[in-house]
C-alpha cells in the first residue's frame, strides 16, 4: 500500500510540474510559474527515490 501511495503522489507531482512549465511556455504564464514547476518536479524525484527501485523503474519505464 505504500508503494501505491508513493507512485500515485510520485504521479502527481509530475504532472502538476510538467504543467507549470507547459503553461509558462505555451500559455504565456509569468517565469514566476516556473518556480512551483520545479518545486514540484524536486518532489516527484524525491518521492520516486523512496520507492524500491525495481518497482519504481517497472512504473516509470511504461
């Protein structure tokens, strides 16, 4: 349970990070938006770190 909790946090936080950074390039956002881009993407790293490695590149690699 968590190995699920951390992939689905994981997940989120990537999204929300790739979405700032799309948002700021496509959208004409502030270069402010890029810093809760980064923050975010920091923890998605952060939170795949403290998975077991062979399920976290199983997860990420599809």
């Amino acid at each position: 349970m968590r190995v699920a909790l951390l992939h689905a946090a994981a997940a989120l936080a990537e999204i929300a990070g790739c979405f700032d950074f799309w948002s700021w390039l496509r959208l004409d956002r502030p270069a402010l938006w890029l810093a809760p881009g980064m923050a975010s993407l920091a923890l998605f790293v952060g939170l795949l770190a403290f998975s077991p490695a062979a399920q976290g590149g199983r997860a990420y690699a599809a």
